[in-house]
C-alpha cells in the first residue's frame, strides 16, 4: 500500500485507489438498490418509510412534532429534504445519490491531503475499506453526510480555525457530535477562533430553523425519553440477565428496539454518568495537555467522538461511520499515534453488519450468536478507547512532561560548567 506523500499522487499512482472506491461504491449501490439482497431485515426502510415520510411533513412547513422518532437536531431538515433537489428521481433513489457524493466527497478531501508534506494515503485507503465494511446502512442514514461536514472541518483545522469552528458549529445543529471536533483546537487564539466562530454558526443555524418553521426544539423531549437501546454498551447487561430469569423484554420503542422492564432506567442512569465521567477526563486532558501537534486536533476529536460513542445509550449501527470517518483523518497524519485504535474501529465496523443487519434477529432474542458477535464489537469500540485516551495523554501530558524535565537538570548545571572551564573554581 502506498503512503507517501512525494511522488505517489501521480494520476497513475491514483489509478489503484480509485478504481477500487469505483468497485466497491457500485456494490454497495447494487445492495441498497436491491438488486443484491443481503440477510436480514431491510436497511433501507428508514429511507423509503421514515425520512420521506418527514420529508412529507417537512414540505407542510412544520416539523414532525407528533413523531417521537424525530430526535434529530433542526439541521437535519437540510438533510431531509435534500433529496428533493433531484426532483426527476424518487425520494430513496435520490437519497442515496446524495449519500454516494458525500462518501465520495470524504475519500477526494483524504486523496488530496495525503498528497501534502507530513500527510499520508492511509486515511485514503482506511475510508475507503471501511465504508463497505458497514454494509448498506452507510449510505441508507443520513450520518455519511454529516461525517463530510465533520472531516473537512478538521481537515481544514490546521490552515483556518475559523472554517473548523464554523463547520463544527453546523455540524453540530445537523447532529450534535460534530461540536466535539474542537475538543483538540490548540490553546490560544486558534482555540478562541474556531470556539468563537462555533458558537456563532451554531447559534445563526439555530435560530434560522427556529424562525423557519414551527417544532424545531421538538426533538429534545423526545431525545430525552430514550431508554437503553439493544445494541449500546450497557445493553450487554441485560443480554446476560434474560436468561436467568429477568421479567423484561426488547421492543420497539422511540424509534429503535430498546430493552423494557425492571432495572432498565438504572442502567440508562449510570450510562449517563460514564457519559459525564469521560467528558470529565476530556476536560482533565485538555487542561493539562502541553503539546497541540499537527494532529493533535484530530486525534483528540477521534478520542472525543470514542468516548461519547462508547457510554452512550444508544449505539445505532451508523455510529461507526463517526469514528471511520474521524480515523481516517487521525491516519492522514503522518505524526498520528492511532493506528491502534484506528484498525480496532475498522475490525468493529466489520462486526457491525453481521451484528445488524445480518445477525439482528439473534441480537435481539439474545441468543448465543447475537451476543457474541455484540460483545465482540462492543469490546473491540471499548478497547479502540482506552488505548485512543492512553496515547493521546502520553503523546500530549506525559512525554511533554517528561522532556521539559530532562531539561532543567542540563540547563541547571551551565553555571557550573562554565566555572570550571574559566578556572575560577
């Protein structure tokens, strides 16, 4: 595989890569246009079922305020109705049109930065295994399109702030993760621009979709009311406990198929406080952090987007485009640290789709091949995590540390060499 960055970004050397995202963007398309069915419940339902039906709601001019599966921020209008500019196709047709130029959007952006000093191929080559590795639900969910809004903010980071934070700010209105791409922004005035210019955008968004139409702050009552979803870290609990007896049961629920029944509003809670307690450590690093590389925006971002993945509630399939896209960008970098967890995320993304659609029938009787194949990509997410938190401290608080006090002791004892070497001793 080629990863330079001198000499490798000839139209000949393009030609491999290309042709392969070629390929394997028209395999995808033949799945989610059905000409080749895969195993398991159809993913492109949401498409043709959910968001045309909000798209029809959307066109009334209000939004779905009677949906409580509407639990998006108001951005995500945007998203749904975008496929009505492609008025000569039908709504699924033209949504998944849209989904293919944002997937080609993301690998032409890490084509091109691989082409720069200090950049890499990798995250290129990373992007563009990853995403069929999803299956169809990477181009049957609108999360394609906010993680382009989402990698060419960060990979604008280290030329313009000001374009991160205003790209973060939107993302963050079209579906609240994006606001983590600042996380990393080194300390300064890089930090008070792109936050500043966050705030604004967001703020701009926000209030054109609250005087745009009626119901744009519907969803967060219906975010609120999500219990634990089938798939999410805290869901294993439960997948344990049905079989010695447990008086609960896994339905449909908001949207998505939850657990129901005793305890599970206590596990819901405590979600919420590792959510809390990891953004907690979050604030620690960012406090004591000495050292903002080149990637360092990335990989804490990367880190950020691991962490509220992980301990979330929820962990929809879809999720894992977030952090494909996001260690596609860390592997862009050169100085980048996460290959690790960067390949832990890729072999997670595999699991995925035999965990849904595949195998989602055994994950929700909790039987032994729907637990394992959850455990496994729930375990591999919360190892990529641990390892991602470890070496972001290490390469940003303790080596920094450590080299400053290396230096001390030899600038310490100048003085005293130059004593000696003037006779004065």
């Amino acid at each position: 595989m080629t990863t330079g960055a001198a000499g490798n970004g000839s139209r000949t050397g393009l030609r491999l890569p290309l042709g392969l995202w070629g390929l394997s963007r028209a395999i995808l398309l033949l799945v989610v246009f059905k000409i080749v069915v895969i195993p398991g419940p159809d993913v492109t339902f949401d498409v043709s079922n959910i968001y045309q039906g909000w798209y029809e709601v959307l066109r009334t001019g209000t939004y779905p305020l009677d949906d409580v599966t509407w639990q998006y921020p108001p951005a995500a209008a945007f998203a749904i109705l975008a496929p009505g500019l492609l008025p000569f196709l039908g709504y699924a047709s033209a949504f998944f049109l849209l989904a293919f130029l944002c997937d080609a959007l993301v690998f032409g952006l890490l084509l091109h930065t691989g082409r720069r000093s200090g950049r890499s191929f990798r995250g290129a080559w990373f992007w563009l295994a990853a995403v069929p590795l999803l299956g169809p639900t990477a181009y049957a969910r609108y999360d394609v399109m906010v993680t382009a809004v989402a990698v060419a903010g960060l990979l604008a980071a280290g030329r313009s702030p000001r374009v991160l934070g205003a790209l973060a700010g939107f993302g963050a209105v079209l579906k609240v993760w994006p606001v983590l791409l600042l996380a990393g922004s080194p300390k300064g005035r890089a930090t008070l621009r792109s936050w500043s210019t966050a705030v604004g955008a967001a703020a701009a968004v926000l209030a054109f979709c609250v005087m745009w139409m009626p119901g744009a702050l519907a969803f967060l009552g219906f975010q609120r009311d999500r219990g634990t979803e089938v798939e999410s870290l805290g869901s294993m609990v439960f997948h344990v406990v049905r079989h010695f007896g447990w008086d609960g049961e896994a339905r449909m629920n908001y949207g998505s198929i939850e657990f129901l029944g005793p305890h599970v509003s206590t596990v819901s809670a405590a979600a919420l406080v590792l959510t809390i307690a990891a953004f907690g450590w979050l604030l620690v690093w960012r406090i004591r952090a000495r050292h903002f590389g080149s990637s360092t925006v990335a990989d804490a971002a990367f880190v950020a987007v691991l962490l509220f993945t992980t301990t979330s509630r929820v962990l929809s399939p879809q999720y894992m485009l977030w952090l494909v896209g996001l260690a596609a960008v860390c592997l862009a970098y050169r100085s980048s640290r996460m290959r690790l967890p960067a390949h832990l995320v890729l072999w997670a993304t595999a699991v995925t789709q035999f965990e849904f659609p595949v195998w989602f029938s055994h994950v929700t009787r909790s039987d032994p091949l729907g637990v394992a194949a959850l455990f496994t990509r729930n375990g591999l997410l919360v190892a990529a995590t641990v390892i991602a938190c470890r070496i972001l401290w290490r390469h940003t608080v303790t080596e920094p540390r450590l080299a400053e006090g290396a230096r001390i002791p030899a600038q310490a004892t100048q003085p005293e060499r130059e004593k000696a070497l003037s006779g004065t001793r």
